[in-house]
C-alpha cells in the first residue's frame, strides 16, 4: 500500500502567515518626487502593472515550496506480513440418499439437508482464510473432493458441485475419517481436526468408525462429529404414479457411535436439528479451533522535499534575476 504523509507537518502552520505577507507587500508604497505626474499616467498601462507583481507573485510560491519542502513530504510504502499458525481442517460431509430429506427450511421453503449444510459449511469456510482446509465425500464410499488447500476459492467450487448420492446411496463413516487421516497425518501443524458430518449410521465400507478413531489417536487428530437431521420422521419427495409426492421415514442417527467418535479424541458431537442449530454448530467449532495470526507491518519511506526545494530555489534564483534587470524598480 503506497501514501503519503509529512513528517514535521508543524511546518505547514507558517503556511498561515503567507496572507499578512502579501497584504503587508500590497500595502507598501513608493514615493518618488516628480515636478509633474502627467507624463507618468500617460504611459501608464494595464500590462505594466501585471508585470510589475510577478517578482512577488514568483517570491511567494518559492516561499511556499520551501515551507513544503521543510514540512518533510515523504511518501510510504507499507507491507503487512502475516505469519499464522493455522489448524488443518478436513470437512467430511455425508452426500447419501438420506440427505434428501426436506426437513429443513431456508427462506421460509423446506430444502434438502445438503442444500443447508453447504450453505452453512461455505461461512465457516469463509471464516477461517488462514487455515488449510479439504474435503471429504462419502456415502457408500469414500473420496476426497479437494485436498488440502489455502486457496478456498477452489474449495467453494467444489463445495458447490456436491451432489446427493455421489459417493453412494449408503453411508461409509469408518472409510471417511480414514480418508480424512490419509489426508491429515503427515502434516505439521498446530492442530489437526476433522468435522464429520452424517445423518445416518455406518452401512458400509471396509472399515468400522472405532477402528478409524483409534488411527487418528495415533496421529492426534481431533474429530468433531455432527448429527443432522430431526428426531423422528423426516419428509422425503419421491416419484409415484400421480407424480411427486411426500413420505416420511425415520432416518436413524447413530449418535452413540458420533459421540464416541468426538470423545476418544478429545473433541466434541453436535446434533443439528434446524439451520440455526447448525450454524450454531459451526461457529462453536471455530471458536474451539482457533488459529494464531500475527501480522507485522513494515512501512519504507521515500523523501520527496527536493521535489519542492528545487523549483522554490530556481523561483527565488527568477525572481532576484528579473527584479534586478528587467523589472527592476525605481527606486
């Protein structure tokens, strides 16, 4: 960032007194004796007395280049350096068939449970600009959709290409979180965190949630669970033969497995049961992971009084040259 600034701006005051000068220059009369004026208004024009005040008008503004020159003007450079020790962050986000349910509302409308979570996921993404951050999908399998990355534009274009039933129509948790610390567990980093969210219970994959949990003991990544989704049944729109229609179906949280999960690693399970309580979730979460950030400004400042002292000089060296030959007076 470049400015501007003076270093003895005290200087400008003297700027002041310029007005008394040129009223008391104005005020200054020169008699000379003559036997008759007559001759004098004769040859008296317009054009000599423009001519008359530039020797004064050239004395002032080298005055007033010269106070600007004292004043020290200089301009800045300034650097702001931030040196930050982030936490990694996995988003491991369940994209199964589950989370067609319509239970709940953005806008007043009833939405999937994906259509809220990655509004909700996209301002917490937002919120943390100096942490790594990536992205797990899982359903009836596991994958990363974005590696770990400080360029967050690339995590919101991925985050907004999920799609229910990606990864499956089933729910993998055991291969998520072993995805996820295949991504975490050989980086150096203040704190290694993973923030699973599910709305349903392991039906799939190769590896259990607690054998997953005990890996990420060993590699001390910390694991926040979240629940989605209200207690009972939840609507889902399905095609008939009349069309679109509504159910409801219970969608079984497995929140004892969540809960462990969260507490053999020293983190904590959240249940989200509307749009508030999640975004409640998140903001707790990043609260609880906080990243150091110090930042270091280093100003560099160029002097810039030459650039006034120079012409004030010539304009004084003018204005001595000129009242002493051309327009010189009388007496």
């Amino acid at each position: 960032m470049t400015f501007f600034r003076f270093e003895d701006p005290w200087f400008l005051l003297l700027l002041l007194f310029l007005p008394i000068m040129v009223w008391q220059e104005r005020r200054t009369v020169t008699a000379v004796h003559y036997s008759s004026l007559t001759a004098l208004k004769m040859v008296r024009s317009h054009r000599s007395e423009v001519m008359a005040t530039i020797p004064s008008f050239l004395r002032f503004i080298a005055i007033t280049l010269f106070i600007v020159a004292f004043a020290r003007p200089q301009e800045g450079h300034k650097k702001t350096e931030i040196l930050s020790e982030g936490v990694d962050i996995v988003l491991a986000l369940d994209t199964s068939g589950s989370m067609r349910a319509l239970d709940f509302k953005k806008d007043g409308e009833p939405v999937t449970r994906l259509t809220v979570v990655k509004d909700v996921v996209a301002e917490f993404i937002d919120g943390r600009k100096t942490d790594r951050m990536g992205m797990v999908v899982f359903g009836g399998e596991a994958f990363t959709q974005c590696p770990l990355t400080l360029d967050h534009d690339i995590l919101f274009s991925f985050l907004d290409k999920l799609k229910i039933g990606m990864a499956g129509d089933a729910t993998a948790i055991g291969s998520a979180i072993g995805i996820s610390i295949k991504r975490l567990k050989d980086l150096k980093s203040k704190s290694k965190v993973i923030i699973l969210l599910t709305d349903g219970r392991n039906t799939a994959g190769k590896i259990t949630p607690l054998q997953a949990v005990e890996l990420a003991k060993t590699f001390g990544i910390k694991i926040y669970t979240v629940g989605v989704g209200k207690r009972g049944k939840a609507p889902f729109l399905v095609d008939s033969l009349f069309g679109k229609r509504l159910i409801y179906q219970n969608v079984d949280i497995d929140e004892k497995t969540l809960t462990k999960i969260s507490e053999m690693t020293d983190a904590k399970y959240f249940r989200a049961t509307d749009l508030e309580s999640l975004k409640d979730i998140y903001e707790q979460i990043d609260q609880l992971e906080t990243s150091e950030v110090r930042v270091l400004d280093h100003s560099e400042y160029t002097e810039m009084f030459h650039y006034f002292l120079i012409p004030g000089l010539f304009l004084l060296l003018t204005e001595v040259i000129i009242s002493n030959s051309i327009l010189r007076r009388i007496p």
